[in-house]
C-alpha cells in the first residue's frame, strides 16, 4: 500500500512514462511483440532498474514466483508483457531493431535522469541494480514477512 508521497512519487513517475511513450511513438523504433526482449539471455543482457521502477512495480502488482536464473522477466506470459503499464525505463526503450540502438542509449539516458530527480525530490533512497535479483529479493521479504 502506497503512502500519500509515495503515491505522488507514483503519479509524476507515470507522467514521465506517458512523455517517454510519446517520444517513442515519434521515433517509431517498431516492436512485434514478440517478447524476445524480455529473455535476458537471448541479448545477453542483464536488465537495471532503478529502486523506485522496482517498488512501482511492487505497489502495482504481484510478483510472481520466479528463478533469477533462468534470466527471464517473470511478468512474461504466452510472449507478452503482463505489466506493460508497470514496466521498467529498460524495457520501455529496449528494442530488437539494432538501428536505433544509439538513439535508443540518448533516450534513455535522458529519462533515466528524470526518474533520478525524482528520488531527490522525494528524498528517497536511490538505487540501481539488477532488475531480477531484486524482484528476487523483494518476493523473499515478503515471504518472510508473510
């Protein structure tokens, strides 16, 4: 359950999604919906995000149960994404066509920057780490706790 800042913190994290979406949708990079991307192993790719991307996540949805090694986002079902509206900075700019891969990197980077302003501006921890492992540790905590 989200506290009042966290669900600001939320709110304006969305609005910078919604800004990113709509660059996107200008670039036109294409996607297939294929769900390649989200098996790690098959870019050899270990996917980061940042503290906040992972607990926007946590307050959205449930982590399933899942193997960090077999490399694969658990939200992934039948080649899809199940958390499109949740997904991480990383998997929002991440495509298969290697034509973009430079303007994709600028992107990133630019956005990246925003949601790190925003744990400044809401005095929140930040860290960035590797998406699987702490979804892993999210979902043992809560075990614990449960």
């Amino acid at each position: 359950m989200e506290s009042p800042s966290e669900s600001n913190l939320s709110s304006e994290l969305e609005i910078i999604y919604h800004q990113l979406e709509k660059e996107l949708t200008r670039l036109n990079p294409g996607c297939n919906r294929c769900g390649t991307c989200c098996d790690f192993s098959a870019f050899d790719h270990i996917l980061y995000a940042s503290s906040i991307e992972i607990n926007f996540i946590t307050w959205n949805v449930e982590v399933p149960d899942f193997n960090v090694s077999d490399n694969i986002c658990p939200f992934l079902k039948n080649n899809q994404c199940s958390i499109r509206d949740f997904r991480t900075l990383g998997c929002r700019v991440f495509y298969c066509n290697p034509h973009y891969k430079e303007v994709l990197n600028e992107v990133y980077e630019k956005y990246y920057q925003m949601i790190k302003d925003l744990s400044r501006k809401y005095d929140t921890q930040w860290e960035y780490l590797p998406f699987l492992h702490k979804l892993a540790e999210f979902k043992l905590k809560t075990a614990v706790a449960g």
